[in-house]
C-alpha cells in the first residue's frame, strides 16, 4: 500500500461492496415504494409514478377490502392454506420417515417416481384435472383445488423431509427400537420432537406456494364467490386496470400476509429456497 | 457425519444415494432377524407410511399427466365428441407460427429469467463476497428474497405501474432529460417482450447473488490466499477459483431460473395477456388460450405435454452436467 494507484485501488475496493449491496435493495424496494405512494393516492385521481400523495388516503385500503370484496377473497384463501399446509406436511414426513429409515419394497424406485413429480408443471396436469374434477363435482370447491395443490407439492415435501430424516443419527433409531418401541412410536416421540426446523421450514414454504398459487385456482374456480385472492386480484385487473389507488391497495392487502409470514420465518423460508426449492 | 454414527459401524453416509442403501440392506440382512412374516408385516407397514403421500399424487398429478397425453391424441372442442388424430396436433406445433412463435419467446425469457441474473448474481457475489465485515447480511437477505415471496401476480401488477405511460420508469426518464424514449412499454410490439423478461430478471437476481453469496462463505479463504500469492487478479480470481468452485449452486439457480422461464404463465397473463398481437405469447398462455376459450383441447394438450418433456430434459442435463467432476 505504498503507492496512490494501489491505495484508491483498496479504497474503491472496499466501497464496492455496499454499493452493489445498495443498488440491489433499491432494485427491489423502489417499486414496492411506487405502489404504496399509488395506494395512498386520492381515488381517481390522475397519477403519476412516484408522487407524494397529498394527505394519506387509507379508504382505498377499505374499499378494497369490502367494495371489492378482497376481504372474502383473503378469507377463502385462508381456507385453501389451512387445509393444504397440514394435510401436505403430514403426508410429506411418513413419506420421507418412510423412505428415509424403514424396509420400504422398491424404496429406490418409488422415490425416482415421486421425484419426477419436481419437473411437471402446472400446464402439464390443469387441462384433464379441469374437466376430471368436473366431471366429479370437484370444480369450485374447497377439497378440489386443495388436493390439486397437495399432489403438485408433494414431490418436493417428500424430497425435504427424507434428506432431513437420512441426517438424523442412526444411534437414535437403533435405540429405540432396542427398546422395543414401533416405528410409529420412534417418528412421534424421538424424531419428530428433532425435527422442528425442518417441518417449520416446509409449512413456511407450503403456505408461501398455496397463497401464491395463481393457475389452478384460476382454473378450478370459476365461482366469483369462491376465488382464492390471487385470482380475484387477476380478475380485478382486467375490470378496474384504470383505477391505481384501488388496485394498489388491492395488491397491498393480497400480499400483506405472506409478507408477514415470511418477514417472521424469513431464515426458514430462504434456507428451503436455497436447497433447491422449486417455486410452486 | 457424528462420532454417534462413527460407533454403530456400517450405517449408511446420511443422504447416500441408492448403493450406499443397498450396503445397508446387506448389513440388516447379515443380524439374526425374526421370522419372515414379522419382515413382511414390516414391509406392509412401511407402504402404508407412504401411502398418504402416494395416493393425492397419483390420482391428481400423475394420471391427469397421463390423461393430457391422451387427450393430445384427439381433435377435441371440450364439449362435442372427441375424434383420434394421432399425432396430428404435435404436427401443429411444429408448423402453426403462432406455437412456434411461443417457443421462442420461452427461449428469449431463459435469457431473461436465467442468463441475466446467474451473470448479475455471480459478479456482484464476488464483489460482496470480499468485503471484510458481515454486517447486516441478515437484512440484505432478507431485502433481496422479497420477490420471491409475494404472488407472481402482484409482480406483475407492480410492474405494469413501473411501465404505465403514466409509471414510474417514463417518470425517471424525463426527470434526466430523456422524456423523448418514453414509451408505453407493455404496449409496444419491440419493447414487451424485453419488458416482461426484465421482471423476471428482477424476480430472480436477489436469489442467484444469494445462492452464490452463500457458495461463496464455503470455499476456503486458504486457496485465494494462494492465488494471491502467485499473483492472480481479482478476474483471474473470480474466473479460476471462484466460478468453477460455486458449481452446485449453479445447477441449483439453472434448475429453479429455468423452469420459471418455460413455464411463465401468472406474469404474462397479468402484464400483457400475450400481446399485443401475439408479442408475448409464450407456451403457457397458448395452453390456456386454447383449452379453456379456443376449443381446441387437443392442441393444447399436445403442447402441455411438449413443455412437460423439454423441463425434465432441461433438468435432467443441468443435473447431470453439474455432476460431472470439474
């Protein structure tokens, strides 16, 4: 570090990496910025991109919420979350408990077929399970669209929890069942009490892929009543596109939760994401 | 692996593949085991713990896969009788111009959803990467993985604000004296296309530079030192060592960014519906169009299962490519 050149060399160095760090949050934030400024706008008013609304218009918020009926819209799509994400996690970790640890009859060959589940998307199975589900009454109803959604998430649930369980020492399920205990018993009360992170991190995941799941509920529920919110938001752009105040709120409030869920459980969510997790 | 592990002996390496399973079958084989029903019950019972997770995926993804397969064998309007065609709707595809016209605006979002952000995510990783201090990685993070998260079709609506004619980006462009390139964008026949994969870019950059952020804490500071010392640049740094060394985050980033491209559907549908004209078409809105407004099932089918084959191959070479030794 004697000569100039080398010494703003390090300097520049070392203010390259929050800027980077800086450009990328503005990346991001900037048009979160630009809705939230939109949704505080006056209703009908003319608007441009970035302006300082004059004073904080909140009725757009509530007229959202019931006028445009997002209120029942978020309602039914905690319905939808609340049937798939324990149901899901449930028969994702017998499954990976299963693969993972017992004497399953073609266990290598049963796992490559639900593994090939990760790469059919969405578009490969919607246009049979529309006219199947029809078919049986299963169109516009709660346990349609959520078994539709459970077989589309099981491949990666059953991938999660049978890396997890292959982690967990041998030792524990030797022991026990030296002592006798089933394999039920070994999964309820010495693996699953271990297994807190890992289940934690799927339900997250699960739930960010049930309330972000746009196709099917667009598809298999064609009931206005019945919409999932992300639907109802896609719907609501084709009818009200022109007034912005509204629609922004209308996007604040579908996004709200699954905010919150991930702001609370964000170390889960991203560590699931970075092992591979592929967006539902 | 724990010492725990090291004192039973030959339990299989935790996440083995299937040879090391098989070593552990023989190894259960070899103790004195009870009778031969009690290992049959076992067996029964171990079915039925996958039972729960086989069944829903059975009945609701993979015969609804083979049924589309089927029905791509058919001329079907969705209420009249079918009738067999054979293969004649694959032979549409390749002709119709507007199928193919979907097919290759897939291919320019890869360029969009995978190349731009794996190239922005790895520079500004290595960048990041050689700041001394870690302070508010926690924030960064969390910042950067915001997109991940929120519907697709809240993105797309953020994003038609941006754009509007009225939006923030033909805002910015007059305020540095540029109002003469202000167009509107999602509108344009040149520009919707760039427009749309540039959201994808901006869904997916802050996962890749994160992806490759945390590669980048697994390698050794040792080797760079030694790199260093035989007076490597930081080029050469990033090119020799860096690049080849972050290789399973690569095929992690390929996998995820490229099945997000080729099968966009939520984005489109919401920015551009696929124009204007047919623009911004792309496979996804094409099966839509055609299954459940178009009467042409059939098609649609045919081209669903066309999609369905071109992800897995793509995952499956980007796999096998990110297996191989470097």
């Amino acid at each position: 570090m004697t000569s100039p050149t080398s010494t703003t060399r390090a300097v520049t160095g070392r203010l390259a990496a929050p800027f980077v760090l800086a450009l990328f949050m503005a990346a991001v934030l900037v048009p979160f910025a630009s809705l939230l400024l939109a949704a505080l706008q006056p209703a009908g008013a003319p608007l441009t991109g970035f302006a300082l609304p004059d004073g904080l218009h909140f009725e757009n918020f509530s007229r959202a919420w019931s006028a445009a009926g997002f209120g029942t819209l978020l309602r039914s799509s905690v319905v939808i979350a609340l049937c798939v994400v324990p149901a899901a996690v449930v028969c994702a970790t017998l499954a990976g408990y299963a693969l993972a640890t017992l004497d399953v009859p073609g266990r290598g060959r049963l796992y490559a077929y639900l593994l090939l589940g990760l790469s059919i998307p969405t578009e490969g199975t919607i246009i049979p399970l529309y006219y199947d589900l029809r078919a049986i009454g299963l169109t516009n109803t709660v346990p349609g669209l959520a078994l539709a959604e459970i077989a589309a998430f099981m491949p990666f649930g059953v991938f999660w929890m049978r890396a997890h369980f292959s982690t967990m020492p041998r030792s524990l399920m030797e022991a026990a069942r030296l002592d006798g205990a089933s394999s039920w018993a070994t999964l309820w009360r010495i693996l699953l009490p271990n297994s807190r992170p890992a289940v934690t991190t799927l339900g997250v995941l699960y739930f960010v892929w049930s309330w972000n799941q746009f196709l099917l509920p667009l598809i298999l529920i064609q009931d206005p009543a019945r919409r999932t919110a992300p639907a109802g938001l896609g719907f609501f752009t084709g009818q009200f596109g022109v007034d912005v105040p509204l629609l922004a709120a209308a996007t604040l409030i579908v996004i709200a939760p699954v905010v919150l869920v991930y702001l609370f459980f964000q170390r889960h969510f991203i560590s699931g994401v970075l092992s591979g997790a592929l967006k539902g | 692996m724990t010492t725990a592990d090291r004192l039973t002996g030959p339990a299989p390496a935790p996440g083995a593949q299937s040879p090391a399973e098989r070593a552990a079958g023989s190894t259960v084989r070899k103790r004195p085991r009870p009778a031969r029903s009690g290992r049959r019950r076992r067996r029964a019972v171990a079915l039925l713990y996958l039972l729960p997770a086989l069944l829903p995926y059975t009945l609701f993804a993979v015969l609804p896969l083979l049924h589309t397969a089927y029905l791509s064998l058919f001329d079907w309007d969705g209420v009249t009788l079918p009738s067999f065609v054979g293969l004649d709707n694959y032979g549409r595809i390749v002709t119709d111009p507007q199928l193919r016209a979907a097919a290759w605006h897939a291919g320019a979002l890869i360029l969009f959803f995978s190349v731009l952000p794996i190239c922005l995510g790895l520079v500004s990783a290595a960048i990041v990467s050689r700041r001394a201090g870690r302070r508010g990685t926690t924030l960064v993070r969390t910042v950067l993985f915001l997109p991940q998260v929120i519907p697709l079709v809240a993105v797309g609506i953020l994003w038609r604000w941006v754009y509007a004619e009225d939006g923030t980006l033909n805002q910015a462009l007059r305020a540095i004296g540029l109002g003469g390139l202000t167009d509107a964008w999602l509108g344009s026949f040149t520009w919707a296309l760039p427009a749309v994969g540039l959201i994808g870019s901006w869904v997916v950059s802050g996962l890749c530079m994160v992806l490759f952020l945390s590669g980048t804490q697994r390698i050794d500071p040792e080797i760079y030192e030694a790199a260093r010392m035989d007076g490597a640049g930081p080029v050469r740094e990033f090119m020799a060592i860096t690049v080849p060394l972050l290789r399973p985050e690569f095929a992690v980033a390929l996998s995820i960014t490229v099945i997000a491209a080729l099968s966009s559907f939520d984005l489109i549908y919401i920015t551009t519906g696929g124009g204007p004209g047919n623009s911004t078409v792309v496979p996804g809105i094409l099966i839509y169009r055609l299954a459940f407004g178009g009467g042409a099932v059939g098609v649609a089918s045919a081209l669903a299962i066309v999609l369905t084959v071109v992800i897995s191959l793509a995952v499956l070479v980007i796999n096998r490519l990110s297996r191989e030794a470097p």
